[in-house]
C-alpha cells in the first residue's frame, strides 16, 4: 500500500476560474495512470481533505459528489498539488475499482497506464462490490458473501488445487478455465477482506522495484 501524504494546498495560490472552479487531474498512484479529469471548487477540495477521498463539482446537476458514494468505487486521496500556475490540481489516489461510469479503468480511451488488457479485473471488482452491497438473491457471489470468509478460503482451497491439476493434464482449456475461477474466488475474498486489488499490483510493481 502506498503511503499517503499529508495533505495540504496553498489557498492564497490556488487559481480559480470566474466560476469558482478548478481542474483536477485524477491519477492512479500506483500505476500513474490518468483515471480522469474532474472540477472542484473550495467546498470539494476541504472536503477532499477532510475525509482523504475525492470530491468534486459536478458542473450539470450543480451539487458536490463524492466520487464511488453510489458505486462503490471510491478513490482514497495519496497527495493532492498544484500545477506551476496554480490553476490546475493533480490529485494522486488509490481507486477502489474503475473510475469510469462504463466500467473501465480509464475514462480516456487508451489510458495512460494499465491497458484494455486488465480492464476485466476492474469491471469485476465493480460487480463483486455491487453484490455485497446489495446482495441480489439467485446471485453466486451474494451466495459466498453470506456464507462468510470460511466458506471463500474452502472455495480459494479448492480452486488452487484444480489449477494443479489442470496443469499436470496439460490442458490449456481446463487451465484456463480453472484459473479463471482461481482468480475470481481471489477478488471476492479480496473484498470481504477489505483490500483493494491495488494493493496487491502495488506489493508487485516493489518487488519488481527491488
């Protein structure tokens, strides 16, 4: 997990438009990707570092919005800085799944960082994070989620042990689908447990580091 900065902005400095707003450049702190650009006005950016998750001014229904308050997918505030002119903020997070309405990463194309390629693992943290919310009945992971974290680690056992399997077969077909499952029972323990996958990319890209 990366740590997280004191936060604290030059109010005097800060460049305001004729509207009372200011651009923020939202970045992955991780990856470095750009996730999206937002506008904040003072009330935002107090409540931004008030609470260490982002807040912006949404310019069509004209009211703050705390960014994942619905969706789940919230973004914990790393640092927070001003461009050289002090008219634009870069605001560095930790995404709590995608920061796009469509479900990827990236609201920008072809993003700035991680790729189309891991676009899956956040559309699923998404859909996880949404079944344990509201916990849909008929809906296999509503079915772990209530069963507890018991039952996932059984699931977790189980899986790793048909990857073995598939592997000593040589099946491509089998170890694909058996690492698929492998993967999916390992977001939705991620999230009873409260860990953003984030995390987990961090812990790689240091040891890669090192």
């Amino acid at each position: 997990m990366i740590e997280s900065e004191a936060l604290t902005l030059d109010w005097e400095l800060l460049r305001f438009d004729t509207n009372g707003l200011i651009p923020a450049i939202i970045q992955d702190a991780t990856s470095k990707e750009v996730l999206t650009l937002a506008y904040m006005n003072k009330d935002s950016i107090i409540k931004t570092l008030e609470t260490r998750e982002t807040w912006f001014w949404s310019r069509s229904r004209q009211e703050l919005w705390n960014k994942g308050a619905t969706s789940g997918n919230r973004q914990h505030v790393v640092s927070i800085g001003a461009d050289c002119d002090q008219d634009a903020l870069l605001v560095r997070v930790q995404p709590k799944g995608p920061a796009c309405h469509t479900g990827k990463t990236s609201c920008f194309p072809e993003g700035t960082g991680l790729t189309d390629r891991y676009a899956i693992f956040n559309e699923l943290e998404t859909v996880i994070a949404s079944r344990e919310a509201e916990r849909p009945k008929d809906s296999y992971t509503t079915y772990l989620f209530n069963e507890g974290v018991d039952k996932i680690l059984k699931k977790i056992g189980e899986e790793a042990g048909e990857v073995i399997i598939a592997a000593k077969n040589r099946s491509h077909e089998e170890l694909t689908w058996e690492t698929a499952d492998l993967l999916f029972h390992l977001l939705v323990l991620l999230r009873e447990q409260k860990l953003p996958w984030d995390a987990v990319l961090a812990e790689l890209k240091k040891r890669h580091g090192q």
